[in-house]
C-alpha cells in the first residue's frame, strides 16, 4: 500500500522504519520520508506504529 | 536516444469515509478532463452497504509515468480535498492477475453484493490455485466473481474483489471464511483498510 502519497513511500517501508526503531510519527518521517510534506498520512503511520510487522494471511 | 517508457494499466483503489457520499459522483464527473489528463480510462465507485459515508473508488488507469510521479499528482490531493477527506488513506495501486467466473446462474440475475478486501498473503500463485480448486466452495456460498489484483510494490500484497448474492451471504462469508480466502483475516491489518462490504454504484469511462 501507498500510505504517503508525497513521497511515494509503502506500508514496507514505514515498517522497516519501525523496526529499526522508529517510535513516532515523527521518527518515522525521519527515517524514511513518510509524512515529511503535506502530514495528511499520519493517521495510517500512526496505525501502523500499533501493528506488528510482517503480519500475512494465507 | 533511449526509447520512451512503455505505457502500463494500473488499478488504483482506495477505500475511505466522506462526510457526503452523494457528492462523490457528481465530484468525479466534474473531474472527467483531469482524469483524463493522468491518464484514466474508467472509474467505478462502489458505497458501504451498511457503513454510511464509506466508499471504494476504483481507477483504471494507462499511463507511462511510474506509479509514485501518477500518485503524487495533484489530481488526487485535489480530489480528496474536494470530497471532504483530511486523513488521506493508503492507497493500493497494482493490476489484475487473474479473473474467476463460474458462469452465471440463471437465478443470479440481480445485481449483487460487492465484497472487497486488502491483505497481505503468503505467495500469490498458490493463493490462485487454491481459489481455482474451491471455486465449487465459492459457489455454493453464494459468491459469483472473485478478481484477484496483485500489488506493484509488494510481492504478497492483493486485492480481493467478489460478488456475491446478497448481503446475507455476504456477511457469511467474511464471518465463516473458506480455507482458500485467508485474505478476509489479513484485512483490516496495518495499513490495510477493513473488508468492504458495498454495492457498485456507478461507473464512468473516459476517452483519451
């Protein structure tokens, strides 16, 4: 999924900014670019901060 | 001279909440021209059954523009701006693999329930042979189409388009899954948004 449209960052990516260590939103714009522009995908980023990563299905 | 990059069709969808879900059509048809400019082809919008204020926009578009530069046009800022939309959602953009369509029942002649969902699954192709093996499972649980879209910047990552029946079955088949739909559990998680239950409400092309 595209969750910043800005910068054209994937849900992958904001995951493996978490998991190296990014605990905000703010760290994760940081660290990846995610929500660094317009701000308006910090409610999925902050979505993703309560998700463990790499959850699959199937 | 290198040559000029191929033009790809690409399925856009994103699924979110307005604050007035009858003006998202007639917003659409006033942005025909822009749509066009990006490239769009077509453009189907599916409402929440049961969850007011929810939609799914569908795009189809062909372009020759990587994915990101199409997604980070101001066509789509525009769009959720108009439509009342604050938190932009995430946005799954990827292409269809494959199409399963029993043929149609004599008594299926309404129009039915659109099931929807995003997931992240363990490996695509086995996933298209199972729901190939329990197509007959499918059917008899009421589901008529299963469109299987396959994301560009995640290997595991799917959309998962259906029609069904009816709302009953519907609800049936999210809440008591088939072995060969694990997608219905993966929705809903991280970035994902819940599954969509709604029905198609209009469709617009668009000429190049």
């Amino acid at each position: 999924m595209f969750v910043c449209l800005c910068n054209g960052i994937t849900s992958q990516v904001v995951a493996d900014a978490i998991a190296g260590g990014a605990s905000t939103t703010k760290e994760i714009s940081k660290a990846c670019g995610a929500g660094a522009e317009c701000g308006r995908c910090r409610r999925t980023l902050r979505k993703l901060l309560g998700t463990p990563s790499g959850e699959r299905s199937g | 001279m290198s040559p000029a990059p191929r033009s790809h069709s690409i399925v856009i969808t994103s699924d979110y909440r307005v604050p007035e879900p009858e003006r998202v059509w007639p917003l659409l048809q006033s942005r025909k021209r822009e749509l066009a400019e990006i490239g769009a082809q077509s453009v189907l919008v599916y409402t929440s059954t049961h969850d007011y204020g929810r939609v799914m926009v569908t795009i189809l578009v062909r372009s020759r523009e990587p994915i990101r530069e199409l997604l980070r046009s101001r066509v789509f800022f525009e769009w959720f701006d108009a439509v009342g939309v604050e938190d932009i959602p995430a946005v799954f953009a990827g292409e269809i693999v494959k199409r399963f369509e029993p043929s149609p029942r004599l008594d299926a002649e309404a129009p039915g329930v659109i099931v929807a969902a995003m997931a992240s699954v363990h490996d695509i192709p086995m996933l298209l042979d199972e729901i190939g093996a329990g197509l007959g499972r499918f059917t008899a649980a009421g589901v008529r189409k299963t469109w299987v879209f396959r994301a560009f910047d995640d290997g595991h990552e799917v959309m998962i388009l259906q029609e069904l029946d009816d709302e009953d079955r519907a609800r049936k088949w999210i809440e008591d899954p088939d072995v060969a739909a694990p997608w219905i559990a993966g929705a809903g998680v991280g970035a994902y948004p819940p599954v969509f239950i709604g029905k198609f409400f209009d469709m617009m092309r668009i000429e190049e």
